[in-house]
C-alpha cells in the first residue's frame, strides 16, 4: 500500500483544511495517509469525520513553521515541526510521498537537506501546471530557486520533460525557454547560455517563448529561474482572481445582467474549474530524492486531495527513475 | 500647437491601422500630427480619410526595421527608416513627443541614443499601466532594459511616482518591489540592494510586492527589472485573452448559456474594456529627455489615437521637468 504523509499544521487555514483532504482522499483512494502535526489537535479535528477512516493514521509533531519563517533557519531551529518530521519520514522512508501546503521555502530547504537531491541535480524546482487553450503546460521553476545558473535551467528541463512524459502523458514533450523575446539573441547572459545548453540536450526544445506563449498552449514544458516563474504564477492567479471579481460586480450590474449570469451559470462554473489550480492539487518539487507535492497556502480541501492523489500517481509512475535515466 | 509625430510604417498592422489612428487622433484632438514614414504609402491610405484633417503632415522615410531586428545593430544601420527619422524629429525639437507601434527594442535604443536620457536618469523604463480592482497600477520597468541595476530600479521608482503623481493624478503614489514574497529578507541580492536604496529614497516605499499583488491594486507604482516586467505584462495579456476565448466557448456551450450571454453582453463588454490594454493606448518610455509612447505591435486604431492622446498630456503636464526634480 502506498504511504503518503502530509503536513496539516502549516497552511493558510490548518488544521481545518488539510485534515478535511486528507480525509478525503482516506475515502476516496486506497493510500494509507499520515497526518503530520499536533496530535491533540489533529485527534481533535479528525472527530468531524466519524467513522474516522482506517488508513489514516497520526504522527506527532509539536511545532509549526510560520508561513512567513526565513526558510532555512526555521527548518534548522524547528526540529519538531510537522515539515521537518514530514520529511524525515520520506528520508527514513516511512513514507513514499509527502505533502504540505505550509511555507514554501522552508518545505524546499527540509526536503533538499533531509531527502538529497537525485544523482546529477543539482538544483530542485517546482514544477508549476499551468491551464492553456490546448490543455496544460509545466512551468518550472515557480519559485524553489532564485540564484539559478543556466546548467539548473537544463536540469529543469530534463526533469520538466520526464514529468510531462510520465506524469502528464505527453509523448515528447516541447520545451520553452521564458524569455523576453522569440529570437535567439534575446535576453541576458544567463538566458543566452541555458539557450545553449537547451540546444545541445537532445530534449525537443522549440526555442524561446514570450509570457504570452504560456497560455496558448504549443510548450508543454516552460523553463524558468524561481523569480520569474513565480511572478508569472502569481500574475496568473492573481489575475484570474481580478476578472472574477470584475465578472461578478459587471454581472451585478443590472436586472438584465443578473438574468444573463444566471443562465450563463453554468458555462461560467465550467470556466472557473478549468481556471482553478485546486482541480491540479499541488506542485511537484522536481528533483530531490523522493516525492514531494507542494500545495498553495490558501489550498482548499479539494486541492489538498488532489495533491495526495498527484503524489500517488508519482509514486506509482516513478518519475524519478525517469528524470536519472535522462540526466545520465 | 503641439507637435506629434508618429511612426505608421513598423506595427504589426502598419501602415493602414496606424493611419487610421492617428486620423481619429486628429479629428478629436488639436494636435498637429506628422506622420513618419513612405510617403507614397501614406499618401495613399490617407485618400480613405477624405476630407485629411488639416493637422496631419508626413515625413517621408524609405526604410523601415522589422519587428525582429536586431535593436541596436538596426538603429545604426537603417538611418533612414521610420523609427530613426522619428527619433530626429524630437532630437531636433521638430515635435513635442513621439508615437510607436513598431519594435520596442530598436524605439528604446533610438530614442536613447538621439533625444539623450534626462540628468541622473542612467537607463529608460517602460511604465506599464495595468488595471487594477481598484484602478490602474504603474509597472516599470516593461523591457526596456533586462540587465538592469540596484540603482537602475531606485531612477524606474522616482520616474514612476513622478509619473503617477502628475499625469495619472495620485497623490504621494505607494511604490512597491515586485519580488518573491513581501518579507524584507526576500529575494536575490540585487532585489535586497534594491530594497535598502529604495527605503532611503524618501519615496512612499511600501516595501515588496508579489505579483500577486498587481491587480489587488493597493500600489501604484510596481518596480522591477525589464525581464520580469516584461513576463508579467506578456502573461496579463495572454491569460485576459485566453480567458475571453474560454468565456466565449463556455457560452457558446448550451442554449440557456447562450442566451444568458445574450443578456450579459453589456456586463462582458464593460469587463472587456477594463481589461482592454487599447483604454490606455501605449506606454510611455520614461527616463529620455522627450516624450515617447511605446505602442503594442498589435495595436488597433483606438490605442494609437489613445497612445496620441496620452502623449499630448505627457507635454501639457511636462511630467520631465518633474523627474529631473525628484531625481535631484
């Protein structure tokens, strides 16, 4: 049986929330899951969900890292938080796979120290999945790594590649690199470079793409350094967020409108779930030695089930032996 | 009278769509408007306008630089083309401000290299309006400048505020760094540095910024460097309209949607034109000594006539003169 922890101390809204997923997904999949924090509190909390599945089970852990913890001096300092138990679990592989919706950097910082990273990476990243016109596409990285060199954009691709094949079931998948042009000669030093190597790495790489490429959908798999994948990730959300919000006064607007969003209700709702992260889960974190999804920290309990759903699925396809097999 | 000249030879849809504009621009505006560029051509799309507005005059230039040019390699080479004839125009003082659609690159390096940059300026920034939930924000820099310095983001942050303050009419703008996470600890060293000169500028810093925060509104001027700014516009762009497509699909998707967007039309058309990047017709290249509107490529013949307006208030409300002031 496959054994997923996750982390229900750290997020936006824990324990509510991650508890209510991890149930959720107790009822919905096979996966033995371990719920990762106060014991008192989780104990506390699982009693809304009576009868308690049985593949669910507790470890404790005492402290919490705060959303806004300088990453790697709390995962140095907190030793009992659910993050640094979480992934000591993968390490000691009590678990296949870990979960947490909690603080970002620190999460990459406990899983790179206590999990390694794979043979020839050098670097992890977060593989961001993007909605497009045709489908989705993999940005990576959203935000693991700000000081990337080139040679971590190439490292980026090989694992952004071997995720969209075995993960995402796209056979050869294109490789963009994000840029602030479409030639050749655009952009910085640093992109020229990683250009360069993308040329020579026998991946399928179409070249650069623009921020506006994402979208469209001909990339399935777009490279990027941390900053500015997670710019363009919050730009992204942030956005959908505005239009909604825009949508939803414009509706209010009149009598005639009213009557239009109710009968556009549904094609609005079919929208909104294409637009929605929480339908993807979670974020993998490409590259360390294991399993790791990385959830937003205003995930909902749906996004939350979703992500131990990926991690499963991760566990199952191995898309680590994928990611050796092309870097060597 | 004030003086507009106007490259109509280098958009996407040249020369007939800047024309066009810049005849609208004429019409409604007093501004005397040279258009730059073939003069035969010119003359022969203005025939559609009959009777041509009496301010309108053309500067002939035989050449004309593709939107994939090489910027600098092409400025020096083609001397004769639109961009550069434009350029002259405001060198020379021959015009109060100048208007392109044509390649952002070779536009920036030309008017650099002619109209000079103001004192203390050491590189130029394209100011980005994007629309906000509560109004608009300025994003600066949009690409002018992808190598960009500590200091470089300091001059983007007094041009923007003097920006905002005096032609979009807000008091003691809030400036922010665009950055990973609002925490003063985040980001890579160039941001820090960044951060430390723009808490001593005496500007209205309010700190860093996500890129979530862009729409929420609560800044007015959003600092960062070319690339990012250029991925963050390009994403806007794209995700509006990817998302006007799926609305368009959701609605197309049964009867009742169908009729519901029938009645909502004016809803969707009131969000369309909040999003619509035409409303502000272009954006200003802040830092020369001139006035320069930079157009999108694709740009229809409402923004150049708005990018025309824009650049008159530019000269009415002599927002350099308030630069060079902050900026001592």
């Amino acid at each position: 049986m496959i054994k997923i922890g996750i982390d229900v101390m750290s997020s936006d809204n824990a324990p509510g929330i991650d508890v209510e997923g991890a149930v959720l997904a107790a009822r919905e999949y096979e996966h033995h899951i371990v719920l990762v924090g106060n014991k008192d509190v989780i104990e506390k909390e699982l009693e809304k969900y009576r009868p308690i599945p049985e593949n669910i089970s507790i470890e404790h852990a005492s402290e919490v890292i705060g959303m806004h913890e300088q990453p790697v001096l709390s995962v140095r300092r907190k030793k009992n938080s659910s993050i640094v138990v979480l992934t000591n679990l993968a390490k000691e592989k009590k678990v296949d796979a870990i979960v947490s919706a909690g603080n970002t950097g620190a999460m990459v910082c406990a899983a790179t120290l206590k999990c390694r990273l794979l043979p020839g990476i050098e670097r992890a990243g977060i593989g961001i999945i993007m909605p497009t016109l045709k489908g989705t596409a993999l940005m990576i990285d959203g935000g693991a790594n700000i000081d990337a060199k080139p040679k971590h954009l190439l490292q980026y691709a090989i694992m952004g590649s071997a995720y969209s094949e075995y993960i995402l079931n796209k056979r050869l998948p294109k490789v963009g690199l994000l840029n602030i042009g479409e030639e050749e000669s655009k952009g910085t030093g640093f992109l020229k470079e990683a250009f360069g190597l993308l040329e020579l790495s026998g991946l399928n790489f179409t070249g650069n793409v623009e921020g506006r490429d994402i979208f469209i959908g001909d990339c399935d798999v777009i490279v990027c350094d941390g900053l500015v994948g997670n710019v363009a990730l919050k730009v992204t959300e942030s956005i959908v967020h505005a239009i909604m919000e825009m949508l939803k006064s414009a509706f209010n607007s009149s009598l005639a409108s009213k009557l239009g969003a109710f009968l556009s209700k549904r094609a609005l709702r079919s929208l909104k779930k294409k637009m929605d992260s929480a339908e993807y889960g979670g974020a993998p974190l490409l590259g360390i030695d294991g399993i790791c999804i990385i959830c937003h920290g205003s995930s909902n309990a749906k996004a939350i089930k979703n992500a131990i759903r990926v991690a499963g699925e991760e566990v199952v396809k191995n898309v680590n032996r994928h990611i050796v097999e092309s870097i060597s």
